[in-house]
C-alpha cells in the first residue's frame, strides 16, 4: 500500500483541551461507526470543510456549550480508503456481503447488522491504522432520499501514532 497523508480535525468538550494537549486522545467505544478509534473530519474541497464539520459535530450532536477543535496530521501505510480506492471499496462489498451471508444464517435479527461489523474485520485482518470513509450525515426528513444533503469525509485513527502534529486548532473560549 501506498502512504496516506491527511489533515484531520477533532471536534471535542474545551474541558479535554489539557488531557489531549498532554496525554493524547481517548478512544471511543467499539459501538462508535467505525469501531473503536480516534476520529477526524477531512477537508474535501470544495464539497466539505473539516473544521466546520468538526465544529458542527461538538455544538450540535454533542451540545458542547464550550467546544475545541484540534487538528492534526494523520499518516499511514495501513489503511482502508472509502473515499478514493475502488480495490478498498470492492473489499468492503465483498466482506460486508460475506458477513451479511454468515449473520441470515445464522439466524440473528437482520436489524442487529451493521457496517460497524465489516470495519471491525477488515481492520483486524488486515492490521489496519485507519479508515477514511465518505459519510451522508445529512438527516431525511421522514423519507428516503438518494441525494448527499451533508457530506463528510471522516477517519478513523485505529492506533494513535498515526497522529503528527497535534495543535488546537479553535476553541469557542480564550485560552
């Protein structure tokens, strides 16, 4: 594989500034998309704004009253690009249609599957550091829609020294 080199902001709470500043990120739970990880917004110009997503995710998902938004390089050589790659995306279908064959058969409630399952895989498979992923984050409003209202570029950082250069970046308070 080649190596990927991204900038990537991390919206958070202001009270994290000092933890992430000295002892690094805490990563979420394995419940979170993509698994457990560290994750980024990805600045795909001009169709979304990696600060304004990560911004946009703290006051408005997370209802943080005070928020910051750290940005960081992300490099690796192990990855699985959703975003750019038709072989990483060929392996995805592949594997989620794999496991998707294996759940039915099993007879679990078809509602209990999710990509979350097929990222888990892959990245244990194949050792990977991380996940760069196009996201719909647009909401329907009481109907199914094809059309990209919201689009998003995250990443998931599996393993934290992938991240360089870690700055605050903007903090809705003086520091």
């Amino acid at each position: 594989m080649d190596n990927m080199k991204f900038i990537g902001y991390h919206g958070t709470n202001v009270k994290n500034i000092d933890n992430i500043c000295n002892c690094g990120y805490n990563f979420s739970g394995k419940k979170e998309w993509f698994g457990k990880g560290i994750y980024f917004f990805e600045d795909l110009m001009p169709i979304t704004n990696g600060f304004i997503e990560a911004k946009s995710w703290a006051v408005k998902v997370k209802h943080f009253e005070s928020w910051a938004i750290f940005q960081a390089e992300i490099e690796s050589d192990s990855f699985i690009d959703l975003v750019c790659d038709n072989d990483h995306k060929q392996l995805f279908r592949e594997t989620r249609d794999f496991l998707f064959r294996i759940h039915k058969k099993s007879g679990k409630d078809l509602n209990e599957f999710s990509d979350r399952v097929v990222y888990d895989f892959i990245s244990k498979e194949n050792n990977i550091e991380l996940i760069r992923v196009p996201v719909n984050a647009g909401k329907y409003y009481g109907y199914h829609s094809p059309v990209i209202m919201k689009y998003q570029v995250q990443i998931c950082v599996k393993k934290s020294d992938c991240i360089k250069n870690n700055i605050l970046y903007k903090s809705s308070e003086k520091l």
